[in-house]
C-alpha cells in the first residue's frame, strides 16, 4: 500500500456547523468500493442513534454488469508488486483495487457526501492514503483504528486478519511500525462465500491464536460483528474490529458537532 501519510488538505477545511432544529446531524459514509453498504449499517446504526447517514461509493458511477466489467476490473486494478485494496460492490461482490484509480474517485465521493449535508465524513477503508481535499472533517479509518489498537494492546503479541494474502506481508509491516510486541498476520476473506465466510474468519482467529497472538484485530471493514463472534469463540482472544472504532470515533465527532 502507499507510504503516504493521513493529511487532510485543510485549505478550503471549515469547521461543521450545527444542523437545524430537528434535522438530525448527518455522517457522510465512503467506501472504496459502491454505496449503500448493505453489509455495514447492522454494525453502524445502533453506535449512531440519532445520526442521518449519507452513503457514497468511490465507485457508484463504474460499471460492473455485462461486457463491461472486464475492463472496469483492468482500470482500478492494482499495479505490478502493489498490495492491493480490496472493497465490496453493490451487489456484494468483491473488487482489487489500486491506489492510483481509486484516490480520485474518493475525493468525488467526499464532496458528493458534504453536497449532501454530511457534517463530517468517514473514509470506510482501512488502507493507507494521501491527502484528500475535504471542505469539512474527514476521517481517515486506518489510523483511527491502528492508534486505538496500539493504546489498547500494549506490548502484547497481536494477530491481524486481512482480506487478501498479497495484502499480508504489508499489513505485517505497517503494523510492526506501530507495535512494540509481535505482529504476525492472517488471511480470511470478508466479502467470500456466506457459506464459508464465518468459517474462514474463525479458521484464522485459531491460527493466529495457536501462534501465540494475545490479541486479534479485524482490520479491514468488510468484517462485521458477526464476524468477530466467531473469531473470538474460535480462538478465546478478544478480536479488535476496525469497523466499529472507527464508527464510534466517527460517532464522537458528530456529537461534538452536534
């Protein structure tokens, strides 16, 4: 993934202004992948009561349908020796994506998200990005969730699961920046088959744990809550989950803004 940093540029940044009386306060939602993110708002709405959701997708103006999904997937795909992002599609498909066709479209989706009245807005992918040009707040995921982790795990050995194994290595050591203990990595596809999906999680929850990891972390927001139960009944390790950090960071905002 990139090595830039978390910068917002904060030239045209101003500050969120309360919403009028009875308008509900609005968190714009943006994923790499399309919107809405059925999979995401069981998760995100009981850790926002009260909250308007305004869902954009980097991707919502692309075409995966017909002949011309094939040449959609070439344009957004990762470069040669790049560790690849990986979203969800509308209709729950997955997609690999690199970093130089996706920031431009990330950018889109954040105005659209402020046009529509989103106070501040949540960058729902936990890679790593430059600056995006935002008019209000914007939250990055990865460094909401890997900060959070690092408070919370201490020295301890920790175990992240990733989507993608061409993601792993570089997960590892993004992570072995951050934490002094020992960081080691997982594969279990979020966005897989429904099927197997729990299985596969658990699957490397238990590898993680049998490796020694005292604490997991769930660090991609295709994984859900349902996600980490069985994560945590596989392995007896309670299991970090990216998603609802960075919703409840996000959710912090909003109500100071509210």
């Amino acid at each position: 993934m990139s090595e830039n940093t978390h910068a917002v540029d904060t030239t045209e940044t101003v500050a969120p202004e309360p919403p009028p009386a009875g308008v509900a306060p609005a968190l714009g939602l943006v994923t790499i992948g399309q919107a809405p993110r059925a999979d995401l708002r069981p998760d995100a709405e009981p850790l926002l009561p009260g909250v308007r959701l305004v869902e954009h997708g980097a991707l919502d103006a692309d075409r995966f349908d017909g002949d011309a999904e094939a040449a959609t997937r070439r344009r957004l795909a990762p470069e040669d020796g790049e560790a690849p992002l990986v979203s969800r599609l509308r209709d729950g498909r997955s997609v690999l994506l690199g970093h130089g066709a996706i920031v431009p479209r990330i950018a889109d989706a954040v105005a659209r998200a402020e046009r529509d009245g989103a106070a501040a807005t949540l960058l729902l992918c936990t890679g790593r990005f430059p600056a995006v040009r935002a008019r209000r707040p914007l939250l990055f995921a990865e460094p909401l969730v890997q900060q959070a982790v690092a408070a919370t795990v201490g020295t301890d050995p920790v175990g992240i699961i990733c989507p993608h194994p061409d993601q792993a290595e570089d997960v590892s050591r993004r992570w072995s920046e951050l934490l002094p203990g020992r960081v080691q990595a997982a594969v279990a596809d979020p966005y897989g088959p429904a099927e197997r999906v729990l299985d596969d999680v658990a699957a490397a929850a238990r590898t993680l744990a049998d490796r020694g990891s005292a604490w997991l972390v769930l660090d991609c927001i295709g994984y859900t809550e349902q996600m980490r139960t069985a994560a945590l009944r596989s392995a007896d390790r309670p299991v970090l989950l990216a998603r609802a950090i960075a919703v409840r960071m996000a959710a912090e905002l909003v109500a100071a803004s509210a």
